[in-house]
C-alpha cells in the first residue's frame, strides 16, 4: 500500500504557504493530509501561520498575538509570494479546516501556540476529530491537547522521544515521525510491535529517499516536494 502523502504547509512551491490556494494546489496533485500551523490573535482567535511574526508571509508586521482578528483578517498573505496571490487572506483555522473536510482531506496540525480547548472545539464544530493528528514542539501544548482532545490522534518526533516505547509511554502518541537518518529497521520494527503509525519527514527534493520510504512501508510522507514524490511513487 503506498503511503498517504502530507504536503507540509501546502503546496509551498507553488502558492504561499498555510494558505487556501496551497491547500487546494496539493490536493489538486494527490495530497492526502495538508500539514499547517496554528496560532491565536490577541482575541482569542485560531489562525493557521508558522512564524509567530507576520512579517514574513504577510503585510502586517509584529506577533499575531499583538493583533485583533478584525485587523488580521485584512492582512494580505498571498502577495508576498507572487503577484498573481495578491488578496490572498490570512486563514481562520475553522474556515481551512472545513475546507479541507470538504475535500476530503486529513490535516497535520502542528500546534504552534493556542488555547487547546478552541482547538479542540473547532476540531469537533469542523467534524475533523478524526482526520487529523497533532503535535507541538512545545510541551505545554501537547499535555493541554491530550487533556482538551484525549481521543484525536497524537505524533510524536523520535528526535523527542529517542525510542518508540517512550513515545508510546511517556508521550501517549498514536504515530511517531522518523527523519531519514531514523529509518532504520529495528526502529521501523519497533513502532510497527507496538502499533504505532510511521511518518517518514525530509525536507530535501530526494526521489530516492521518497522510494526508501515507501519501500520501508511508512504509512505517511511529510515533504515539501510534491512532485518529486508523485513521480518517485509512481
């Protein structure tokens, strides 16, 4: 079985990233999950953006936790990209991620910083309690997300976890995220004895690492090259 594919950001070649338009240009191509980041406006509300600043992917300036929604919901987020992005918006995570549900798409979401109770609520408004998995580097997020959403599916980074069984017992996790260097059989071995899912994750534009993976069997792929990896499946 070839695995399910998680377009990190989106398709972030082609639109800007943790936008609608990169959503919709990974699905377009045969993505499965799209991965985004959440953060929280000075409000209360649930955005999709990676940087906490706005500067980078946006025409707004400082942290979005120094911002209102009405004001954040002017930003433009596509035109930093390309002009043809221009008006592109600032996504609220209720809206993506009932787009995606539309779709029928899964989501990877990271928790960058928010209220894991919003979260939590949107992720069952949405009716995405079940397509999605989650994870935060920070340890304060994912204890608040296994209290607020103890039954949505829970990843954890073996570069945390460092063996499978701490990341089952320690981390209470459902799937455990290996970097190329990770994909090693007694590990993969490992996770597999205990039930785990397996994400392989590279940032690199590799066709043959993107076969390693599938060939090890990996349930999931977290990339940035969608079509090196379409054409390495296929």
């Amino acid at each position: 079985m070839s695995p399910k594919l998680v377009c990190h950001r989106g398709a972030s070649l082609l639109a800007p990233e943790n936008t609608f338009p990169a959503a919709d240009a990974a699905l377009d191509r045969g993505a499965h999950y799209i991965e985004l980041d959440v953060r929280e406006s000075a409000d209360g509300v649930l955005y999709v953006l990676h940087d906490r600043t706005l500067d980078r992917t946006t025409d707004g300036s400082g942290p979005i936790d120094h911002w209102h929604s009405r004001d954040l919901d002017r930003l433009d987020a596509g035109r930093w990209f390309a002009p043809a992005f221009e008006g592109t918006r600032l996504p609220r995570l209720d809206a993506y991620l009932a787009h995606l549900k539309a779709r029928g798409a899964g989501a990877y979401v990271e928790v960058k910083w928010c209220s894991a109770m919003a979260l939590a609520g949107i992720l069952k408004e949405t009716g995405m309690e079940d397509a999605v998995f989650t994870f935060s580097f920070k340890p304060e997020m994912r204890a608040a997300l296994r209290q607020a959403a103890p039954h949505v599916r829970r990843m954890i980074t073996l570069s945390i976890a460092r063996t499978v069984t701490v990341a089952q017992e320690v981390y209470h996790a459902d799937m455990v995220e290996l970097e190329a260097e990770e994909l090693q059989p007694a590990i993969l071995d490992a996770a597999r004895a205990r039930g785990l899912e397996i994400m392989g994750y590279t940032e690199a534009d590799d066709a043959g690492l993107f076969r390693k993976m599938t060939n090890l069997g990996v349930d999931y792929i977290n990339h940035d090259h969608l079509e090196t990896c379409l054409k390495a499946l296929s």
